[in-house]
C-alpha cells in the first residue's frame, strides 16, 4: 500500500509536466531525482503504471546508472 502511494506521489508531478502544469527545470531537478531514488523499487514490484511513466522511470534509472565521464 506505501508503495502504490508513492507511485501516486511520483507519477503525478510527471503527468502534470507533460500536460504543461508543471516547469520543465523543476520536474528536471526535483521530479527526475525523486524517480531515480525509488524507480528500481517501484519497478521491481511491478506496480500499476501508465507505459508512459514507467518509460520514464527506466530512462531516469538509465541516467543515474550510465558512468559519468570525467
């Protein structure tokens, strides 16, 4: 159940940024980083995700695991 609400708390600034509601460098610094703390986990347990977020939540984990050129 704590999980499905943080998909809710997650999903829901993203589909706002999508829609316009929401600034792109915000959902950039704050939404991004939020998923990539969690998207492993949301992943893992295969929670109900619209195919657009859950998308998302892999290119975000993607970033956060590709090495960082020095």
């Amino acid at each position: 159940m704590l999980l499905t609400t943080l998909r809710a708390n997650l999903e829901n600034p993203f589909l706002q940024y999508k829609k316009g509601f929401l600034p792109e460098d915000f959902y950039l610094q704050v939404g991004v980083k939020n998923n990539q703390q969690v998207a492993r986990l949301i992943l893992d347990f295969e929670l109900p995700l619209t195919e657009n977020f859950r998308e998302e939540l892999s290119k975000n984990l993607t970033e956060m695991e590709a090495p960082r050129d020095a």
